[in-house]
C-alpha cells in the first residue's frame, strides 16, 4: 500500500486556491498513488465532514497527525497480513480460476481433468483439490492438486475404480481429503500428503453428492441425490447410517455450533433439517424458491443462504425460527454459494451466466460480478499467510 503526506500548501492548487480543506483533491490523490482501497473508502466517508474547516486550523493540524498515524498503522499492519483468494471451479472451462478476494481480478486459471464440480482448501490456505466429475461418457476417477500462490498443478491424484467424485472437504488438521464418487457410492478418504487412498466407505445410496464434516470430524455428513436420503459415516467405528431426508437431497451444511444439519431436497423444493446428533428431523419447510441446490451458513450461524437453481434466486432463513426473511433474485441458474470469513459477503456462482454474483450479506444489494470462466459451480476461500 502507498501512502502519501498532503502536499505543502503552495503546492496543493484545490487548497492553495480557497484555503480549505479539498477532501475530492485528497481521495483522488491517495486513489492515484495506489493507496488501499479499503483506506480510501474511510477517508472518503470522513473527508467530506472536513470540507468547511481551514486547512490551517489547529484542529486540521490535530486530525492530520491522526490520519497520518492511521494510515501509517494500516501500511504496517498490511506488510504482514494474509493474502485472501476466492477459488471458483468453472465446470465447462476444466479449470480452477484463482481470484484476489478484495478485488476479484483472476490472477491464474489452473487445468484440471474433465468438467471439474466442487474445490476445498488446505487450512494453510497453500493448497486446493479440485474433484473431476466428469461426465457420464467420461467419467473422471481423480482429484487434481493446485499451488494456490503459484496457480501450478502440483498432483493429479488417481482413485481407481471410485467414478466421478464430487463433493470433496478437508480436515481442520489438513492431513485429510474426503471426497464423495457418484457412480460408486462410495467416500473416499485420501492422505493429503500422498493422495494414498486411506479408507473407502459404502454409502450404498445412488448419486452421493455433497459432504461436509460434523464440527468435532467425527462423522462426515454426506447428501445422496438419487436415493433423497443423508448418509453419515462415524468415522471412530467406520459405522455408516442413512435417513431418508426427501426427494433430491443435494446441499448441506452444518450449523457453527454443530447442533444442526441442514439439508435441501431439490426434488420437492424443501429444507429438512437434523439434530447433529440423534439425526431426529427437528423441522421441513419451503425452500421459498424451486430447486434449491445449496445451504450455507453465515459465520454466526445466525442465517442461512440457499440458492434456488430454477427459481434463479437466493432465499435467507433465520436459523433459529426457520423463518424466510428475504429473496434476492441472482443469475440464471445459481448452484454454489459461499461465505466470505467474516460474514461480510456472500457469493453465488450464476453456473448459466457464466458469472460469479457478489452481495453485501447484511444489507443483500449486489456489490460486484466476477467472470472466471464456462459455468462457475463450487467455489472456496483461502487465506495465505505471507
């Protein structure tokens, strides 16, 4: 980030002139020298509040010794922060597009095997697995491996004779790679540092889909489309447990706390939702929207988003009442969504519009739209520590 000190006075025309304050000569100054965006969004709140008040004043020299002590602590605090990147599987493109997080420029676009689906992430935030679908002429069998910082395919990882994996996740300790094969329904846990194929789990239910781990990794809760039912395997007895949720069951999420599992069945356009632990159906409603494809929760747990692939919408529930409290209407149709870290934004991959929609997960307006490739699907988030 660039900082830069307001010119003296006689060189400063705007302030020179009338000698005032000029906070449009100042924000444009400090856009032009490459300060931080994120810092020239403050100044430019603050600065039009200081427009009457003499550059001269006392209170002008008092608030630019804040400003500079400001945006000195923000240029320090930025030399050792962490490099956000949103990760985007373009499902036609067979590849991975690596975006930066802030200002949504694709940085690389790493190849893949046949028509990628869904990405996970090392919690270093170093590497990515991208799951080969396929199709149903080729069907993939592997996962491929990808240096986030370098965009460079690292591995390509071979399952054998477990076709077309699709959901994939990574464990808190990044040793493990659970990934879910249609085809064969089955679960696959992978050795992150070898690719070797660990354990293989039954699910014995048609298309199993999505998977997402319980928050304690005991089990690993895991959506089989064809059969409308939620498999979960206790991975402390290799146990394997299914319940029948309803007609499509594709996304799932588990609440912050772990106490719950939220399924959609996109066959009947519900939402079930689960106790985490007894697997007692606490409550089904509406999804507010047809086909709905994924759930995702906000950090707090407080709402959750589900994208509604033929309705073209997003619909938000409260997580504690089950209450829909909004609809945002997005592209045409949505499929992945996914959280920013802090809640702040959500993202919704527009898989018929090839573009990625960007919201302000608070007040629900649209911030931005990101063009990664041919029908953008799974999506995740990695932070690297520089």
């Amino acid at each position: 980030m660039s900082v830069i000190a307001h010119p003296p006075l006689s060189d400063c025309a705007p302030c020179a002139i009338s000698h005032k304050f000029d906070p449009v000569a100042v924000k444009a100054a400090l856009t032009l020298t490459g300060a931080d965006p994120l810092f020239v969004l403050a100044c430019s709140q603050i600065l039009p509040l200081l427009t009457p008040i003499s550059w001269r004043s006392p209170l002008m020299t008092l608030l630019r010794f804040i400003l500079s002590l400001a945006a000195a602590s923000w240029l320090f605090a930025g030399a050792g922060a962490a490099s956000e990147r949103l990760l985007i599987v373009n499902k036609s493109g067979d590849s991975l597009a690596i975006t930066d997080a802030r200002t949504y420029e694709t940085l690389a676009l790493a190849p893949t095997q046949h028509e990628p689906h869904e990405v996970a992430v090392s919690p270093d935030g170093r590497t990515a697995y991208v799951s080969d679908y396929g199709s149903s002429e080729r069907r993939g069998n592997t996962v491929t491996v990808v240096d986030i910082a370098t965009g460079e395919v690292t591995a390509t990882w071979d399952l054998g004779a477990n076709l077309a994996p699709h959901g994939i996740a990574v464990s808190q300790d990044g040793t493990r790679v659970w990934v879910t094969t249609e085809a064969s329904q089955t679960v696959v846990e992978l050795d992150s540092a070898s690719g070797d194929i660990l354990t293989v789990w039954e699910t014995g239910q048609e298309v199993s889909h999505m998977v997402t781990p319980s928050v304690d990794e005991t089990r690993l809760f895991v959506t089989n489309l064809g059969s409308g039912s939620l498999t979960v395997i206790d991975r402390r007895d290799d146990a394997v447990t299914t319940i029948v949720t309803g007609a499509g069951a594709e996304g799932v999420d588990v609440t912050p706390d772990g106490r719950e599992v939220w399924v959609t069945n996109r066959a009947e356009h519900t939402i079930s939702v689960l106790d985490a632990q007894t697997l007692e159906e606490l409550a089904k409603f509406e999804a507010g929207g047809q086909v709905p494809i994924r759930v995702k929760f906000t950090p707090d747990g407080a709402r959750a988003f589900v994208s509604n692939a033929l309705s073209n919408s997003m619909t938000v529930f409260d997580a504690a009442s089950r209450e829909l409290i909004h609809t945002i209407d997005v592209g045409a149709l949505p499929v992945g969504i996914l959280m920013s870290p802090d809640g702040a934004r959500v993202f919704v991959a527009n898989t018929r519009d090839d573009k990625v929609s960007v919201f302000d997960a608070q007040t629900y307006e649209l911030i931005d739209e990101i063009f990664p490739g041919r029908e953008p699907d799974g999506m995740a988030w990695a932070v690297i520590a520089d």
